[in-house]
C-alpha cells in the first residue's frame, strides 16, 4: 500500500489511459529499484531537474561554433499527454503530422527521456504557473552564463510542441534571442511577430493539406522563412545546388548546419523568404502524409 510520500502528484486521469498505465509501471518500478519515486516529488525537490536543456543534442549543440548556447524545451509530442480531443500542437490535425509525432506508449516500459518529458508536459497542463516560473528562472541563470562567456543565449521553448510562448517572458528578457518551428499561422502573423522582436518564428511546410500549405506558400511569398523537410539528405543536396520548383538554389539553406535559425537570411520587402531545408530521420522517413517531400 502507499503511503502518502509515494502518492504520484498528478492527475492521471486527464490523460489517455496508454500514458497513464506506463507512468504507473515507471513510478511503481522506481519505487521497487529506489525507494522513492520522482513521481510523488515537486519539481523543486528533484534534484538537478530542469526543464531546459543545454547543448544535449547534436545539432543544437552545432550552434556553439557560431557563439550561441542554445537552451531547448522538449515535451511530450502531440496529444500522449493530454486530454482526449486537445494537442500541444494546435495545427498538428490540419498539417497532419500529428499521426508522425506519436510515439509509443503503453507497449513495454519507456525510456527515461520520454518519462522525463512526460513530467514537463504534465508541469505544463496541470502546473502551470510553476513550469512558467521555473521556465523564466532558467532562462535569467542561463542568460547570466552565457553572457559572463561572451556568448548569446538561443532559447528554442518548443522542441516537440507548438505552444505560445508568453509576451512577459518575451519581454523580461530582451537581450535573449527565442526562436520555435511552428505550423501556427495564425499566431505567427506579421502583426503578432512585430510584438516580439526577440521571437524569430521558421514556418514549418507541410503539404498533407492543401489550405494548410497554401497558406503557408502565401507566408513564404511574403518573406517569411520556412522549413521543408525533404526524404533524404541527397535530396537536400540537390536543392541546394538546382533550387527546388521555382525557388532558386540561392534562396535555400541547408538547415542541417545549425539549428540557430534567428541567423538565417531575412528577405527584403518584396522577396519571398528562405526554404529552410532539412532531410527526414527516423520514422520520418517512411512519412507518406505530405509532411516529408520527395524531390
């Protein structure tokens, strides 16, 4: 029987019963291994737990050439752990990706990363205000190093979401550069973008629905910047050096580089923006949604 030191602190019952069943597994498992279980534990009791990463994966890691830490938030992809019906990806059914992002839950026991993003997302969905605070902690402590090293501190909040990132946080930290992926037209509309000039926004293309991606093409014409995911890194190579439909080679970046996409050339007005192209890994590169474009 547990005692109320092991009893976990959220509600699982807000989130789809697969989830639910592999966060009981890990916290019962951690219990039995441990003795304790960081499921019964505030996220300021955890020692070490933070929710932004530093320089943990490869290709952020590529920003350090170039003077740029880069702090990046991942949480649980798409609808795991959420309520029924709801996203942390508002455009993920219209750009239907949303099928890719899952990963798999309630088939064995998780790995410790996807339980530790777990933990986030549930921060996010029933925490709050605590996640923004501890959000808004680091990003300052993270920003202090950066700048005692001579360095810029990027902060990328959604790694494996889409979710607005506050204009209070935005503003209390003029001299940090965010920057997100998105497949949000609506909220990353030029008027909404002229609030938050320390917010660089790379449109995320998806051709798996026509509206979606014509809207996205009309952003591109207008000068915004967006990314296409191509099948393979040989695809990428050849728009790089041929263009791809009507955009010429010399308005493509290979987005593989680095991820420090605030870096990246902005159109004059007048132009249309940069395609900003990356090649398929993973279970990407099986994707027949639209999402993945073959050249």
């Amino acid at each position: 029987m547990l005692n109320a030191a092991d009893t976990i602190i959220f509600d699982l019952t807000a989130i789809p019963m697969s989830t639910r069943l592999a966060i009981l597994d890990d916290h019962a498992h951690q219990l039995e291994t441990k003795g304790y279980s960081y499921w019964s534990q505030e996220p300021e009791d955890r020692k070490g737990f933070k929710l932004l990463g530093v320089g943990q994966d490869a290709k952020t890691k590529k920003g350090e050439k170039l003077g740029v830490d880069t702090a990046i938030l991942y949480l649980s992809p798409a609808s795991n752990a959420t309520p029924k019906g709801t996203t942390l990806c508002s455009s993920a059914v219209i750009a239907k990706c949303l099928k890719a992002c899952l990963y798999t839950a309630g088939r064995g026991r998780m790995s410790s990363v996807e339980m530790s993003r777990l933990y986030k997302t549930l921060l996010f969905t029933q925490r709050n205000s605590t996640f923004w605070d501890m959000i808004a902690t680091e990003v300052k402590a993270l920003a202090l190093r950066s700048f005692k090293a001579g360095r810029t501190l990027g902060v990328r909040l959604n790694g494996t979401s889409d979710v607005l990132v506050p204009d209070w946080l935005l503003a209390a930290n003029p001299d940090v550069q965010f920057y997100d992926y998105s497949k949000n037209i609506t909220y990353y509309s030029d008027s909404n973008l002229e609030r938050r000039a320390n917010h660089h926004v790379t449109l995320s293309y998806s051709q798996a629905n026509f509206e979606y991606a014509d809207s996205v093409v009309a952003a591109f014409k207008e000068g915004h910047n967006v990314a296409v995911v191509f099948r393979s890194r040989e695809d990428v190579e050849k728009a790089l050096k041929s263009g791809y439909k009507d955009v010429p080679a010399d308005r493509i970046i290979d987005g593989d580089e680095t991820d420090v996409r605030f870096m990246d050339p902005r159109a004059s007005i007048g132009e249309m923006g940069y395609i900003v192209a990356l090649y398929a890994k993973g279970n990407a590169k099986s994707d027949t949604s639209g999402f993945v474009i073959d050249y």
